[in-house]
C-alpha cells in the first residue's frame, strides 16, 4: 500500500494538459462575451435539421464540448422555437420537412433571426433540388445569415451567431 502511495505521489499527473479554450479565435470569442453581456441575459438558439447528413450536426455538438464550452459563454440550445433569439437550419430542406420548418419560423419571436448553416441549406450543397428535396432554406423561409462550408467550423458557427445577433444587442443600450 505504501509503495503504491509513494509510486503516485512520484508519478504526478501524466495526462495531457488541458489546451486553451480561446487558443481558436480569441476575438470570436469576446465578441460573444460582449454580446451576451449587452443582451443582459443568455442567447437562445433553436436548431431544425431539415434533412442534413449529420455532418453540420457534428460541429454544432463541437461547440458545446468543454473545449468551445458555448453554455460557458452564455448562448444555448432550447427546446422550443418559441424561446429562441435564432432559429438555425441545416440541410437542403427535405420535402417532408417544409411545414415542420414552416411552424417552426412561426413560432420563432419577433425579430424572427434566421440563420441558414452549411452549403446545403445555403443551396450549394451536393443534394441539390429534387423530388426529395426543395435545395435551401431561402425557398421555405426568409433567412437573415447564410454560413457557408460543408460543414461549416465552430468557431465560424459561433461568429454568425455574434453576426446575426448583434443589432438585437445593440438597441438594447439605453
Ligand atoms: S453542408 Fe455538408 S455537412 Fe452540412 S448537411 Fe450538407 S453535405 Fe452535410
């Protein structure tokens, strides 16, 4: 037993050290600082995956692992589009999923932001228009911001939020 004390006591702490969060894009990241700060509460986004591949999915969960940590910043994922400040979609628009996205822009609160994530919502995306699918979100429902990339990074996601969500947090100045 004490040998096994002293071998920890000697060893220390062998795993890699923990790499920066900021050490992406440290000016996206206070960017987003100042906004939720100017918002005076936190940022709410509702995601609709209207027929994406999961590729734009995979980054979108980036952002809420401990490395980019977007709950620390103060911007979340809600249930409901009726608690959200931006609507996000993804995917080229399946056919069957124009009135789910329909009710869901409906429901979105005014000022309604709508951010269309990724080539294929942009309608640059390899599926393209087909008897499947409508080719991108600006046929379906007005869009404010377009991200381009297939699939878009991170951090670019985190700086249209900033982008699309930065006049709103400016009016809020007294
Ligand atoms: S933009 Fe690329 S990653 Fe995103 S849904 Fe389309 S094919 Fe998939």
């Amino acid at each position: 037993m004490h040998k096994l004390i002293r071998r920890m006591i000697t060893t220390g702490i062998v795993s890699a050290p923990k790499p920066a969060p900021m050490d992406l894009a440290p000016e996206t990241y206070d960017s987003a600082k100042a906004l939720v700060r100017r918002l005076g509460r936190a940022l709410a986004v509702r995601h609709v995956d209207a027929g994406s591949c999961n590729g734009c999915e995979l980054e979108i969960h980036t952002l809420s692992n401990a490395h980019y940590n977007l709950e620390g910043l103060g911007i979340h994922f809600v249930a409901s589009p009726r608690h959200a400040d931006i609507l996000m979609v993804t995917g080229p628009v399946s056919r069957h999923m124009v009135p789910a996205l329909l009710t869901a822009y409906e429901a979105l609160p005014n000022p309604k932001l709508v951010l269309a994530l990724g080539d294929c919502a942009a309608g640059n995306g390899m599926f393209g228009v087909s008897y499947a699918t409508v080719g991108n979100v600006s046929a379906v429902i007005p869009v404010d911001i377009t991200l381009l990339g297939c699939p878009p990074t991170p951090t670019a996601i985190l700086a249209a939020f900033v982008a699309l969500t930065q006049p709103v947090a400016s009016s809020n100045i007294k």
